[in-house]
C-alpha cells in the first residue's frame, strides 16, 4: 500500500468523474467475485465488485468514484471503501516501475433479486476510463418446501468429553491444595502436642503463678471486667488443684471441689479463705455481684499465699521423706 501513495490522487465522486475534461475510454469489464466458494450468491454473502488497471506507470494520478446506495431504494449495501492491491509486473533502472493495480468494494445484499450494477469510471492521468458492468448480481434465496418443512428447537450445545491436559491443572491443584492443608493440619497437631508436652513438664504451682501474674493491677476492679478477673483468678487455681490434688477441678463446681479437697493437707485458714474466694467470684459470674475494691484488692494475695504455702508444705514433707 505504500507504494500506492504516489498513484493514488484523491476520490471524486462518480459525477465528478464523468464530467471530467478529457478522453472517456471504454476500458473493458469489471470484475464481480464472490467471496464465499459456492455456485451461487446467497443473501448475506459477501461479494467484490471492482476493477484491474494494467501497466500502471508509477507517479500516475488516479481517482476512483465514490458510490452511494439508498438504502430505501436498493437492498445493496456498500461495506467498506475502496480496498487496493497491487502488483509490480517491471522496473527498470532508467524507467519508473509499472504496476498491475486490482481496486475494488466490498458489498452484499439481504433481500433476494437481480441487481444491475452501475459502471465504473476511473480517471487516470487525465482520461476517464469507463468499465462496464458484465453481468448483474444475482442473489439466490434457500428454497423451503412449505408442506415439508418442519421447525425444530435450537441444538444444544455440543459436549465433548474431557482430555487430560485439560483436567491436569485443576488436578494438580486439588493434590497441591489437599498436600498444603495436610501440612497445616500435622503442624498445629505437632505444635499443640508440643504445648500440651510443656504445661505437662511445667509444675503446677509455677502455671498458676505464671496466669495469677498476668492479672496484676487495679484495672480489672472495674465492674465491667471483675467477671474476667475472677474467672482468671479461679481457672488458675482450679488448674493448680487439679495438678496438685487430683481433684479434677475444671469440671467442678465451687461446692464439689472443696468437698473434694477436705481431708487433705491444707491448712484450715487457707482452705476457708479459699472458699470465700470461689463462693465470691460465683456472686460476680453468675448473680452479679459487684466486688468492692477493699475485696478486689485481697484476692490475688490470697490466691497466691495458698499456691506457694500448698506447694512449701509439699516440699517440706518430701524433705522429711527423704
């Protein structure tokens, strides 16, 4: 297309064309071919109408027609502009090239029929040249026998199976998604076992004074947080119990575990202070009671005189043992 720009002048209107000054040749036949590879045009099928210009010395002006069709007259339909193709046929070192140059419009028709199609003028290098139309457009419509003719429901669309490739990365994902879950689950498994293994090795007396530590300080008196504080302070010490005592405390309520505890070897003083403690933080869980301060600020003293005595008392009685 390059090498067009020095033929090509501009496009005139068909009009234009003819009422040019100079020669009118009659220049042959145009060119009608169809698009699609049948015997016959069928509606909506596309067709080329245009023309051939030979030996076409390079740097000469040309011009082809515009064409306009009214739609409420003709069911033609221009589809595009001019489309140009050329072919060099020689060049000599001293002479310009000469080029072979096929012009030509893309059109159809949506409505059955003959149709004459108009001459063509092309004006080049001064005269017009007129190329006649050889054969008009026949546009054919698909025969449909009436009595015969049965209508049917729209095909579904066609399913084919499967391949492989096709189901390899959705497989390939499952496995590597199945694999990754696999190894989150074996990793908290491990790392609780872990945790488990730890609170096990740990003594009870040093849990119980790890959780009463991290409960210093008067910001849990608050009457909206003395239910955290409490329940805080007494799962400690029911941890404590159970690991010390065997009394299994955590399912127990405040009644069953110091029925548990009697006869054992704590001392009464503790043992009543205890008791007032849980019976105490019963009131706030579950009847709402609201603590004073003066009762806030005894419970983790008392909570933690009874661990580190229990456990001093252990200690002391293995000594003797020993």
């Amino acid at each position: 297309m390059k090498r067009l720009e020095t033929i090509i002048f501009t496009l005139l209107a068909a009009a234009g064309i003819a009422g040019a000054e100079g020669l009118r040749t009659n220049a042959g036949e145009a060119f009608l071919e169809p698009q699609q590879k049948r015997d016959s045009v069928l509606i909506a099928d596309q067709v080329r109408y245009g023309v051939l210009l030979e030996n076409v010395t390079e740097g000469t002006p040309l011009a082809l027609p515009e064409f306009k069709i009214d739609k409420s007259q003709s069911p033609l339909v221009i589809l595009g502009g001019w489309q140009l193709d050329s072919t060099r046929v020689s060049k000599k070192k001293e002479s310009p090239a000469r080029y072979n140059i096929k012009a030509s419009l893309l059109m159809s028709a949506f409505m059955g029929g003959t149709y004459e199609l108009p001459d063509i003028p092309v004006l080049m290098d001064g005269d017009t040249l007129i190329f006649n139309a050889a054969e008009p457009l026949v546009v054919t419509e698909l025969p449909v026998d009436m009595e015969t003719f049965q209508p049917h429901d729209i095909k579904p669309q066609v399913k084919f199976p499967y391949t492989f490739s096709e189901l390899f990365p959705w497989i390939y994902g499952g496995v590597m998604a199945f694999l990754s879950i696999l190894a989150l689950v074996l990793w908290l498994v491990t790392r609780k076992k872990k945790e488990e293994e730890a609170k096990v090795a740990e003594p009870a007396h040093i849990r119980a004074l790890r959780k009463l530590d991290k409960l210093r300080g008067d910001k849990y008196w608050k009457p909206e947080h003395q239910k955290f504080f409490y329940s805080g302070v007494t799962d400690a010490i029911r941890e404590y119990i159970a690991g010390r005592y065997g009394v299994g405390a955590m399912e127990m309520t405040t009644a069953e575990i110091f029925d548990g505890l009697k006869g054992s070897d704590i001392p009464e003083d503790l043992y009543a202070e205890m008791k007032v403690l849980f019976e105490r933080a019963d009131f706030v869980k579950f009847a709402k009671y609201t603590a004073t301060d003066e009762e806030n600020a005894r419970v983790l003293p008392e909570a933690i005189r009874f661990v580190t005595s229990t456990y001093q008392a252990e200690v002391e009685a293995e000594n003797k043992e020993e």
